[in-house]
C-alpha cells in the first residue's frame, strides 16, 4: 500500500526546484506541481499559509496592507495590519520614518515631497539597520508641507 493511498481527492505533489525523485505533471500518478525556486519570499508565503504563487499586490484581509509591504516590514499577514504600519514622527524641524528594513531581498526607498506629486529621494537621510534590522529615514521639515513615503519591491 502506498503511502498516499488515503489521501483526499484532489490530492496534489507540490516540490521545489532541486527536489530529487519527482516528476511533472504526475508523479505516481498524482499531479504534481513544480513550485520553481524556494525563495525567501515564496518560503514566507508557505509558511504564512498562502499559496506559493500569490500574487504581492493582493491584499487577502482587505486591511489595506498589501502581502508584499507585510514581508518586507517582517510583519504578520494573517493579522488585520491596518494599524501596524510605520508612522512619520515629527520632532523639531525633522521628519522621520522608522521600519523593519530586514529582507535582502527587498528594495526599500523612503521618497519626500512638498506637494504629494514630485518624490525623490535626494534629501532623505537613511540610516543603516541596526541590531534589530530597522532604518530611519529623515529629512528636514522646515517647509510647512514635507511628506514621507516608504516603498518596497523584490525582483
């Protein structure tokens, strides 16, 4: 007897590339599915009980958040994150950002703008992470309107 012989029906082999033994679009007579490449992104997926191939830009929960700015800030996608995003502090003439900046596999870019239209990156200050993989992006805020964005991407 198999050791797949109880399983339920639509039963599917999913491996990763490198996996040893399989073969597609069966193996022993059950489909299987190459996953491709067991990056850190799609092993967070996994983990977090999404399929592999999710799409980034979805936002599963509907709180705003999309699952791919939830891996770059190490934050849990199964929780309602509406509220858990980073915050723009203002002290003195400052404006600062402080995120998680952890994934090597994550480009993260803080832009500023005085009108919501034009952002670049030129007068923002980035610190690098500290023990805890956080950054702080700053800029001047002696202009009465300065505004802060953090954005993420992977390859």
């Amino acid at each position: 007897m198999s050791v797949f012989g109880a399983t339920a029906s639509g039963f599917t082999v999913y491996f990763f590339d490198g996996a040893t033994g399989f073969t597609t679009p069966t193996w022993h007579g059950y489909p299987a599915v190459n996953m491709g490449a067991a990056t850190p992104v799609v092993r967070w997926l996994l983990a977090n009980g999404f399929a592999y191939d999710a799409d980034l830009r979805s936002d599963p929960n509907n709180d705003g958040v999309n699952l791919l700015t939830a891996y770059a800030l190490d934050l849990d996608p199964n929780l309602n994150l509406s509220g858990s995003l980073p915050k723009p502090l203002l002290a003195g003439n400052q404006l600062s950002l402080t995120f998680h900046a952890g994934r090597d596999d994550v480009t993260y870019a803080v832009e500023t703008s005085t009108d919501l239209q034009t952002w670049s990156t030129a007068e923002v200050t980035l610190t690098t992470p500290d023990g805890n993989k956080f950054r702080t992006a700053s800029v001047s805020a002696a202009s009465p309107r300065r505004f802060l964005r953090l954005t993420v991407s992977v390859p």
